[in-house]
C-alpha cells in the first residue's frame, strides 16, 4: 500500500483514519482544499490495491431488510429534508439523539408536506409509490432485488392503450425489467452500493 500512498501524495496531504483497525482507510486533503477525501470504499483496501480482489461480503436477508427500512423510514427523508437544509440545521439534526431526530425529520416532513398542499396519502408513501399501486400480476413472478432497491426507478409506461410497468436502474443506468425483458435479478450489489454512497455523504457533511 505504499506505492498507492506515494500516489496520493501527488494530490494532497495523505493521513489515515481508524489507525491500526481492521477498518483503517485513508484520507487526502487535496491542495488548497481545507476538508479530507475518505476512501473508504472496498476499492481502496489492500485487498484490491494489491491483489486485485474486489471482496464485499454478501449481507444476510436480516442486513438487506434493515438496510430497506433505514432508508425507507429515515434515510431518504434526510437526503430531502436534512442534507439539503442549511449548515446551522444539519448541525442541529446531527446533534440530536435518535428519537429527537425522528420528531425533528418528521416536522420536517409536516411542514413541507403542509408547504406543498401535499395531502396525508402522499405524505405517507414511500419512494416505491408506483410500485405499491402496481397489479401484482404485472410484477415480476418471484421476489426481485429490485423491490427493495433504493436504486430501482419504478415507472408505469402507457402503449397502445395497455398500461406496464418497468424498472429502471440507477447504478446501471438502463431498463432492467419489464414484462416484454423479464430478466428477475434476485441477487445485486445495488443496494449496499447505495446505502455506502448515503453514509459516506452523511460523514462529509457531518464534518461541515
């Protein structure tokens, strides 16, 4: 790893965070920037840097669910009302406790909801709000990754006079499902992959 350190270096000032833990990571404050870049994706450990080997353990239906309800119930709530809001608010948020933070996100929520005219069924969907109102006989015949995925776009298409449903994919940048090309990925690193980028916004702004 000393070879890639020598590289950063080109860039900035190299440091590392968590030093001496297995979750070590470094961090490059670009020239004539004042804040840290953190690598700390799979790509950036040794495993990859030196042998080539991209690991990212496969998380249990457990991980994937509680993964789905954090980002459901919390996480894209804060992408909208929170990360978007002012230095001084953020830094108010992420100084509360858990459940002050629930009450602080969902007047949050009210207020903008109220702001809008939003009515109370907006207010409760998620972002799979196409995908709750869609015919289950239209949906793909088993469980897919993508009714879970926070990066799966559900869209309701119109031909011919016949309403379909297709799923567009966020890291993949294509149509991945529909009834005319059911290929039901059941199985995709698309939702760690999201959640990562989440939290590592989060960090950044939480040094703000």
């Amino acid at each position: 790893m000393s070879g890639f350190e020598s590289e950063l270096s080109k860039y900035g000032d190299v440091s590392k965070g968590r030093l001496g833990s297995n979750d070590e990571y470094f961090k490059v404050k670009l020239f004539g920037e004042t804040k840290n870049i953190r690598l700390k994706e799979t790509c950036f450990n040794s495993n990859y840097i030196e042998d080539r080997q991209l690991l990212r353990a496969k998380p249990t239906d457990k991980q994937v669910n509680t993964l789905v309800s954090e980002w459901v119930n919390t996480r894209s709530h804060e992408m909208k009302h929170i990360q978007q809001a002012s230095p001084t608010l953020r830094e108010k948020y992420y100084s509360l406790n858990p459940e002050q933070k629930e009450e602080f996100l969902n007047e949050r929520r009210r207020n903008h909801d109220k702001k809008h005219n939003l009515g109370e069924r907006r207010r409760a969907t998620n972002r799979k709000l196409v995908l709750n109102e869609l015919d289950l006989n239209d949906l793909p015949k088993s469980e897919t990754a993508c009714q879970v995925c926070p990066n799966a776009v559900w869209l309701e298409q119109t031909e011919n006079g016949q309403r379909f449903p297709k799923v567009y994919c966020r890291v993949m940048q294509t149509i991945i499902w529909s009834p005319q090309e059911q290929v039901e990925i059941t199985n995709c690193d698309g939702l760690l992959i999201g959640v990562e980028e989440m939290e590592l916004e989060e960090e950044f702004l939480m040094e703000e």
